[in-house]
C-alpha cells in the first residue's frame, strides 16, 4: 500500500493469531486422517493412506458422497434459477415492495436452521417429502436461494440499465433482451451465487437430520452418525477431501471474480 | 439503408409528472419528413424525457406521439422501429462491434448471410469495417459512438433518436463528429431527433431546434430564425450570449422605435414584420456582443455608447470585451482579433456603436410553474 505505514509487530501478532483460530480446527483434521491407528487420533508411528482407501472403497461412504453431490447440483438449479429471477424481477420493477421481496428472500439466512428444520418437519410429512431426495433437494434449493439473491443482486447493481434499454430499442423482446445482453452481463455473479448455494447444501446437516432418515443419507450425515457411533479415523479422511473439494470451489470463485475485474 | 425518405413526427400535448414535479409541460412538436430536430436545453429542461416518450421508454402523464399521423403512444419501445443512440452509447461490452451491430438484426432472425452483408454496410457507413472484431472497450469514444451510430440505423429505422450524441466527446472531435453527422443526416434522408444542451452542437446541426426551460417549450425555429430573433431572454441567454437592455419606449414609427434607457436614446429598427410597441411601454432588448463595432474617431453609427474596458480576455479569432458605460450599464462586446484597431487594456476608452437593426425586443420569461 502506498503512502500508508505497516501494521506494528502487536498488530501483525493479533493478526496471525486470529488468522491461526480460524484455520486451526480445519488443519487438524489432516494429521488425524493420516493417523496409523484405528481410532481418531494423531499419528503414532508413522503415517498412513489406509483411512482415505476405506473411505474411498467403502459403499455407504461414496453412495453418500455421490448422494451429497446429486443433491446439491438440484439444489443449485433450483436456487440459481429461482435466485435469479426473484433479483431480476425486483431489479426491474424497482419499488418499495421489491425491496421488501429482496428482504423477505433473505429470511432462510437470517432464521435459524433448526427453526426451518422443524417448520419442514411438519410440512414435509403430510406431502410425503420426508426422507425424499426431492424433500432434502426443496429444503437445500430454497435456503440456498438467498445466496443467489445476493450475489445476483450485486451483479445488476453494477449493469448498466441502458444496455436493456437499447436492446429494447433495436426490438428485442424480454426473453431476447435476457438471454443475449442481461444474463452474459451478470454470469459471474450468477456462478458465484451457484458455488455458494452448492456448498450450502453440500455441507447442511441440521435440516437432513430432520427430514431424512434411511433413504437419503448425505455425506454430513454419515459423518455425524459417524462421530455419534464409532469414532473411525476414515471420518478425518472425508473431511479433509470435503474441505478441499470445498477450497476448490472457493479458488474458483475468486478466480471467477478476479477475471471480471480485470475484464 | 435504402433511400426510403423519412417519417414525420408530431408530439401533441405531450405532459409527463412525477408525483408533484412535472418533467414535461404541454409541449407540441412538429417534426417534418427528413428533418433534422434538435431539442435543446439546460439540464432538468425536460428534453430527454421527452426524447424517452418517443422513445416508449417513458409513459406520457398525459399526451401523444404521432407517426405519420398514426398514434404510437401505447407501443412498448421494442415495437417502435426507431434508432436510438445512447448517452455514453451503451454498446454491449460482451460483444465485438460486428455483433454490436448485428444484435438488431439477429433480434430479428435475419439469417447470418443477410446479417453480415448488413453489418459491412453499416460500418462502411461509418468508416469502422477495419474494427469489426475489436470489443467496444479497444475503441476510442469517437469509434465507439460511430458504432452506436451504426447499430442504430443498420435496421432502417423509421427513426433516430439521439441522446447527448457527442457529449462524451472533447471539442475537436466533437467538432469532427457534428460534421460527419450531419453529412449522414443528408445522404441518409431519414428524420432525425437529437437530445443537446450544447447550443453549437443545435446550431451547427439542426433543420430546426425546439428550446425547453422547465419542462416548457418556449420556442421552435430554424436555427437562424432563433439566433438572429430570439422571443425570449432566456432564448436570447442560452443560445449564444447576449447583453440585455431594458427601457421605455419614447417614439415608434411604421417599423422601429426609439428607446430611452439609462439616460441614453436608442434606436430600434424591427426586421420581423411586428407591431412597434406603444409609446410609454417597458420594453427588453437582446444585443449580441458580436454585433458591436469599435468606432474610430468621427466614425458614427446608429447606436453609439462610450465607456472604458473592465476585462478583456483573447479567444484566438476574436477579443471579449467587458466594457462598463455610463447609461448602460455593462456591456459585453466581441471584436475580430485581426482588425481590432487597438490594443485590449483595462481601463482603455472606447467607444462602440451598433445598428439599429442590430437589437431585437424580447418578453421577460414566465417564472416557472407558471401555467399561463
């Protein structure tokens, strides 16, 4: 930074300490699902890879991983679809009420899980939805709409209204006017919105626990049981591949914005 | 872009509020087929908006938008057929310029062979075929308001509408630009609205400019009718510069009168065909300061005032002079640099006359929210 003095040694110490409580509990998980032994534990007399083949040749651990994934890629349709036009519409529109609607979207953020959960619960019995992938896919896809709403939002804050107007005066139609001059205009933060819902719903336990059971039974949820039953180290091994399938998504999203800005 | 002529355009009582506010006050207009029209006017004079109403992207509060006697009033934009160039163009950054210029056509579903023919044309209208692959974000702003000027009229257009064409522009290119389009203007024969609150750009351009001032017209003519017969101060003020002299009327004839102002006698001589006005009456005149004269010693004119220079400032082709006189008041004048007989200097004595058919008497303007 030009013209403005470097942080002092207090600072930097306050700064690297905060930065290691917040990176900490994610690193420990490596060493531990490196472990040589059969419960969770550090490594004693060397390391060992035999954790992640459990994990990766073990049935219930890929269908569940495969479960996870099939789940959160129709939850994120249905988010970034949803998400998507609900920004759009209020952009367009531009009322008092739309902001309202905006807020309103935001409710699934702001409420907290286990509220939702048991409001599902109650719904998702007499529709029959409990322990359904379509169930667990409605639950992720609605509470991921907010993220899409945001970032969706954002990305039409910064689109020049014009650019609908002349599209409009050359005679395109809405859906041509979408398609061809809003929708490529507002891409990056449609992906960002879509790898934020996909976590989302990647990582969601609280809601699963209360409408699946057998059927469905996600990655997070093998895991819990995991903790909750026996404590085999393979669970370590499965998060440390969940937190960097996860870091992967994140550098991808960066490089996505990085991209646009220089664009 | 075919030699198909023009269309005319009518504006009937054209009104647009926003709540208390009203943008857009009962104005009339009269575009004729192949016209060039320019309306012109300080910001907030309500000139966009209308532009914008026949566009179809703002819904009249109250009024019409003719087409070759056809209302057009309740057609969304899209409908409308009309070009538009956009204030700061609002090319399509995610497109080349060829895509730019064929998004009207694609809109359309014209096949790729018609599009590209099209598209050629429309750039060589231009002068951009070498551009055609570049992003609008590789061109100048000059390129890219040709772009916005291909895009907008590659579609033949029944109509062009212009929003601050050349605003972005700094002066010698905008100079370069008013000349290209108005040589566009000719050999395209199509009628023409432009949006400006530069008066050069109206008087360089335009067939005919309609001048606003709160959501008012308050005059329409052909750019010298305007300039040399202004109806109002405010038409005097803004198109071009003008000093102001207010007296009371002493004497008329059959087509002028004199003045007595400030102590001074001035003689008026009317070019339009109008009444004098009665003896005793207050009258208002515009002078432009291009239109007095140094006077040598002995040299008389119909006007003559004397006084000594306030400031004095050099424009290249010319001196601006503030000259501060007895009964007067005030005056700006501006002499040719190159026969200016003397040299600038505050406090220098001069004397300076003008004809009599060189002042015109303008009204006061109605204060605004006035509706007579």
């Amino acid at each position: 930074m030009h013209g403005t003095y470097g942080a002092g040694p207090a600072g930097r110490g306050v700064a690297w300490i905060t930065a290691m409580y917040l990176v900490l509990p994610i690193l420990i998980v490596i060493p531990v699902a490196l472990t040589d032994q059969r419960y969770l534990s550090l490594p004693q007399e060397g390391i060992s890879f035999r954790h992640f083949a459990t994990v990766l040749t073990s049935e219930e651990w890929l269908g569940s991983i495969w479960q996870s994934f099939t789940i959160a890629v129709a939850a994120t349709v249905l988010a970034v679809t949803a998400g998507t036009l609900c920004a759009i519409g209020c952009w367009r529109i531009s009322r008092r009420s739309t902001d309202l609607i905006r807020v309103l979207m935001l409710l699934p953020l702001i409420i907290p899980s286990i509220v939702y959960a048991i409001g599902l619960y109650r719904y998702f019995g007499p529709l029959g939805l409990l322990d359904r992938f379509l169930g667990v896919v409605l639950a992720h896809g609605v509470t991921g709409i907010p993220y899409v709403v945001i970032t969706v939002s954002t990305a039409l804050a910064g689109f020049d209204p014009r650019l609908e107007q002349a599209a409009r005066s050359m005679g395109a139609s809405l859906s041509q006017t979408l398609r061809w001059v809003i929708l490529p205009r507002i891409m990056p933060g449609i992906v960002s919105g879509a790898i934020f819902a996909f976590v989302h719903s990647w990582d969601e336990l609280v809601m699963v626990l209360f409408i699946a059971s057998r059927e469905v039974f996600t990655l997070p949820r093998r895991i819990w049981d995991g903790i909750n039953e026996n404590l085999d180290p393979a669970m370590a091994a499965v998060a440390v591949l969940l937190v960097g399938f996860t870091l992967l998504l994140l550098l991808g999203d960066r490089a996505l914005r990085r991209r646009t800005e220089a664009g | 872009m075919s030699g198909a002529a023009g269309h005319a355009l009518a504006i009937r009582g054209l009104t647009k509020r926003y709540g208390a506010f009203t943008a857009v006050d009962d104005v009339s207009l009269d575009v004729a087929q192949g016209q060039f029209l320019t309306l012109l006017g300080p910001s907030g004079s309500g000139k966009t908006t209308i532009l914008m109403a026949v566009a179809g992207f703002v819904e009249p509060t109250a009024g019409a938008v003719l087409l070759d006697g056809r209302d057009i009033t309740p057609l969304p934009p899209e409908r409308r057929e009309f070009g538009m160039v956009f204030q700061g163009y609002a090319l399509f950054p995610h497109m080349s310029v060829a895509e730019n210029v064929g998004f009207p056509l694609r809109v359309r579903g014209q096949s790729r062979a018609d599009r590209d023919a099209k598209v050629r044309a429309a750039l060589d209208l231009v002068q951009l075929e070498k551009f055609a692959d570049r992003l609008p974000r590789q061109l100048s702003g000059g390129q890219q308001q040709r772009v916005a000027l291909a895009r907008a009229l590659v579609f033949d257009p029944t109509l062009l509408l212009l929003d601050e064409p050349l605003s972005a522009l700094d002066k010698k290119l905008r100079a370069e630009l008013q000349e290209e389009l108005k040589a566009l203007h000719r050999r395209i024969g199509r009628t023409f609205v432009n949006v400006t609150h530069d008066q050069e750009e109206a008087l360089s351009l335009s067939d005919t400019i309609a001048i606003l001032n709160h959501g008012k017209l308050v005059q329409v003519g052909g750019p010298t009718a305007l300039y040399e017969r202004p109806r109002t101060r405010f038409v005097a003020d803004f198109l071009g510069k003008s000093n102001f002299l207010e007296g009371t009327v002493r004497e008329s004839t059959l087509d002028g009168f004199a003045l007595e102002a400030g102590g001074a006698r001035l003689q008026v001589k009317l070019t339009a065909p109008a009444f004098p006005p009665p003896g005793g009456s207050v009258v208002l005149l515009s002078l432009r300061p291009e239109k007095l004269a140094l006077l040598a010693e002995g040299e008389t004119a119909d006007n003559m005032v004397e006084g000594t220079i306030r400031a004095w400032s050099y424009l290249g082709a010319g001196f601006s002079l503030v000259v501060a006189t007895e009964h007067l008041g005030e005056i700006r004048a501006v002499l040719p640099a190159w026969k200016a007989a003397i040299a600038p200097a505050e406090g220098l004595r001069l004397r300076l006359g003008w004809a009599a058919d060189a002042a015109v008497p303008v009204e006061e303007d109605a204060p605004p929210g006035d509706t007579t």
